[in-house]
C-alpha cells in the first residue's frame, strides 16, 4: 500500500479538528468514533483513515470544479 502524502493528510486532519466536538461517524449500527478517532485513524493511514482521506479529497476536487454547488442547485 503506497504512503500517503503528508500534506493531505495534514489538510484532512485540520479539516476534521475545525469540526464540532460533537461531530463523529457512525459506521453500521453500533461503531462510533469520536473526532480524536477520526484523526487518529487519518494519522495511522488504517483502511478507515484512507476512506477518510478519499472521500474528503473527492470532496474538496468536486468543490473546485464546482460540483458541490451544481448538485445543491437541483
């Protein structure tokens, strides 16, 4: 499995720690993790860390092409 570049990583993790203490992810019906799990997952690159990592960068290339706000215009 290939390293993942540290400045990503750096970006997803500033971008989950700007998140509510509050916010988590519920992953099927019972498994919580908490913001500093979510960041230590990112930090550890585990499967659940580079899922994280791929769906924020989906995100944030689709903010730049302008995706985001297309699809809220529907």
């Amino acid at each position: 499995m290939a390293k993942i570049n540290n400045d990503l990583k750096d970006l997803v993790i500033a971008r989950i720690e700007a998140y509510s203490d509050e916010v988590g992810l519920i992953i099927g019906s019972d498994k919580h993790y908490s913001k500093s799990e979510l960041v230590d997952n990112v930090k550890n690159e585990t499967e659940l860390g580079r899922q994280i990592i791929d769906i924020q960068l989906e995100y944030l290339q689709d903010m730049i092409k302008g995706n985001i706000y297309t699809a809220l215009d529907q």
